[in-house]
C-alpha cells in the first residue's frame, strides 16, 4: 500500500505542478555531469561504458539510499519521498502543453511551430510544412509517453515487486529503479548520437531498457484510442524506423488515428494516409493524456493486487 500511495504522490504532484522549473530540477543537475562526459576522448567507447555503467547506479543509490534512511525515520517520510522521486523522473502534462501550442501554432504562426518542436524533437524543423510539424509533434507526443513515463513507472512498480520477491524494503528500490531508468534515458538522450562515439555505450543501454516500455506504450496508446489493432498494423511500417523502440507507439498513433506521420528522408508511418490535420493532431494529443492516465492507474492496481 505504501508503494501505491506514492504513485499516487507522483500521479497528486504531476497533476498540480507539472514541472518544476530547470534550474530547480535534478535531471538536469544530473545532465550538467553528463555533460562532462561529452567530449572528445581517446577510448571514447571505454569512457562511455564506464559512464553508462557508473552514473546511473550511482544516481539510484543516492536515491534508494535516501528512501531507505526516511524510512527509518518515518513510514511517510519514505512514501513522499519515493513518490517525489518518481514525479522528477516522469513528465505528461509538459508535454501535452507543449505539443498542444506547437499545433495551435501550425495553423496562424508556422515559424513559431517550428520553433516550438524543438522543445519535442531533436530534428531540423526550418523546412518542414505544417503538415510535417504536426506529424513530429504527434510523434514525439507519443514516443515520449514511453520515454518520460511508462519507463519510470514500470521501472518504479516492478523494482518494488522484485524487492519483495527477494526479502528487499521495497520503497528504496522502487526509486532507486526509477532514477536509474531516467538517468539512462538522460544519457541517451544527451549522447546517444552516431557521431559520438562516447555516446554509444548510453544508446546501446537504452534501446535494452525501453524495449518494454515502448510496447506497454503502444498498447496505452491503442486502449486510449479505443483501437486495440493498432499494435498489429503498426508492424507493417517498424522496418524503416532507425530505433527498434520509437516506431511502436508513433506507429500506433498513426493506426488509430489513420494517420501518416513522417520524418523526412527516414521513415514513413501509414503512408496510405495524409498528414494530421490540427483536430486530429490535438485529438491525438488528448490520447496520449489518457494513455498516461491509465499507466498511472495500472501501475497503482499492479502494486496494490502484489501486496
């Protein structure tokens, strides 16, 4: 019950707060050390690997280690804690808002929108029509419930679970799991480029960790959309996605919303189809709200149905 109150502390603050501010944000603490790692290096692969090896355990030991002295102190103690842990290492409403403006602003102010993606997506947005820019923006809506909430939530529910099983408090390792997760994704997001070597350890990592993620994703995602096929069809058009996890939830988003989402000169999901028109991309963005309402709620049911 403790681990399902602190869900319900990260679900309580995600709700009402959003998103702290960066400067006041510990990932982005944790990426000013990233950061450090990025430059050039002699054994760029070693250096890697100790990086994605090191930080991350070091981040959820500092985390677990914290939980478990609260609760030493106080049941509850530990409770806010983890649940604060689990709310800095997920985002929804952030990204809801800001895919929403950036479709707003396709239809009165282009050069905005374009500004606007690449708060989503790490792609050259001064070409793309507005077609292109509500398609990136759908896309990164729906790649980004794997990323910045269903990874920590699952890492959250089923380190706990597997604390248990083992004998282990499961609150500290709970937490200790979230902010691993994150901290990968973090280096991934910072390094994991072809043309950083030193980079490739942290994407290889990645890809392990959000394999399942991204299909639990797709699944949220066709549930939301009240089409439970979409999975399926989406296989149909994975081959041209360069992540073997990305293209699982914007291929989903593309069936249900009979759609075609495109990044120019890589892939092309559902290409029988046109572009998202802003309704659809708005609607789409609501999908991907629900989605990430009902991965609160079933990872509170899981956590509840174990203890």
């Amino acid at each position: 019950m403790l681990s399902a109150l602190a869900v319900a502390v990260a679900g309580g603050l995600e709700l009402a707060i959003g998103e702290p501010p960066t400067r006041l944000h510990p990932v982005a603490w944790f990426g000013r050390l990233v950061g450090a790692v990025d430059r050039e290096w002699d054994y760029p692969l070693a250096v890697g690997g100790l990086a994605a090896a090191l930080l991350p355990v070091g981040v959820a030991v500092v985390i677990g280690g914290g939980v478990a002295l609260a609760a030493s102190v106080a049941p509850l103690a530990a409770v806010t804690l983890a649940g604060l842990t689990l709310f800095l290492t997920t985002s929804l409403r952030s990204l809801l808002s800001t895919a929403r403006g950036v479709i707003a602003d396709t239809d009165t102010d282009l050069p905005a929108a374009r500004d606007g993606l690449l708060a989503l997506a790490g792609r050259d947005a001064s070409a793309l029509s507005a077609g292109e820019v509500r398609s990136a923006a759908v896309e990164s809506a729906s790649e980004n419930l794997a990323d910045g909430l269903v990874a920590s939530l699952a890492a959250f529910v089923g380190g706990g679970l597997v604390a248990t099983g083992v004998g282990l408090p499961a609150l500290p390792v709970a937490a200790g799991a979230a902010a691993w997760v994150k901290a990968v994704n973090t280096m991934d997001s910072m390094l994991g480029y072809r043309l950083k070597r030193v980079g490739t350890p942290a994407a290889r990592l990645d890809d392990a960790v959000m394999w399942l993620p991204a299909r639990l994703s797709a699944l949220l995602l066709a549930l939301a959309c009240g089409s439970p096929r979409s999975v399926t069809r989406a296989r149909a058009w994975l081959d041209g996605v360069p992540s073997p996890n990305s293209g699982w939830p914007m291929g989903t988003a593309a069936a249900a919303l009979d759609v075609r989402l495109e990044k120019p000169g890589v892939y092309v999901l559902n290409p029988a189809r046109g572009l998202p028109d802003v309704a659809t991309a708005q609607r789409s963005v609501t999908r991907v709200g629900v989605a990430g309402v009902l991965a609160y709620v079933l990872a509170a049911l899981v956590v509840v149905a174990w203890f």
